[in-house]
C-alpha cells in the first residue's frame, strides 16, 4: 500500500532532516514483491553453480520496504533517528532493524587483502563520480 500524500510529505520532511544533519548517505524506496525476480545461487562442493531465476510475488510476513543508510557514530545515535522516523501509512505499524554495513576494518587481512581493499577503494570512488559503468 502506497502512502497517501500526507505520508510521502513526512517521509520527506524526515529525509531533509536526516540530509541537514549530515547523517544521511543513501535512501530508496522498493516496489512491491509482486513485481520482483528472485535469483538464487548455489553450489555444492562438486557440483557447478546452480541458477534459478523465480518472479513474484513472493509471500513474507517480513519485508524490506526500503532503506536508509546513515553514517552516525553509534547504535544509540541511530535508534534515535529510528524513533522519528514517520509512519508512512495510517493505521499501518513499521519496523526499522538497525544494521551496520561491513566497512573495509571489518574485514580480515585472510579474506580482504590490501589489492582487494584498493579495488574496493577505485570502485567506491567510480560509484561517488556517477561512472560505475565506465
């Protein structure tokens, strides 16, 4: 269920905040299930890979509606930001799980070597400048 105008406003409104507070560095919005393809990948030692491509939709009790990403400096900081968070739709609840995403430290020298890091680095810098496709 889309918000109705009054919900797209507040979600907005709370985008703003988050960009005014500098905390903000990605948001998106994701369309329903039903208009999703699912490719799952796997593999059992000895076998090849094995690719299956299913189209929605697809039924969950739990649903990754969108996402933001923000750059704050702890958990405590984003559980704060969690509970302004607008709820979109009357009547509707929302959850918001709270993830950090992996960063280069949180990677071994075993499995992250420092090529790896680099590549990661020249990549990260491609996406920043509009050219991943280059």
């Amino acid at each position: 269920m889309l918000p109705s105008k009054d919900g797209h406003a507040a979600m907005i409104g709370f985008a703003n905040d988050l960009v005014t507070a500098g905390v903000l560095v990605n948001a998106v919005g994701l369309h329903p299930t039903k208009d999703a393809t699912r490719v799952t990948l796997s593999v059992s030692p000895g076998t090849d890979k094995q690719v299956t491509v299913t189209g929605g939709p697809f039924p969950t009790t739990e649903l990754v509606g969108g996402w933001w990403i923000l750059d704050v400096k702890d958990e405590q900081e984003a559980v704060e930001w969690a509970r302004k968070c607008p709820l979109p739709v009357v009547g509707d609840s929302t959850t918001v799980e709270i993830r950090r995403v992996f960063v280069a430290e949180d990677l071994g020298p075993d499995t992250f070597t420092d090529e790896m890091r680099a590549e990661a680095e020249r990549i990260q810098e491609k996406v920043k400048m509009g050219r991943a496709g280059q």
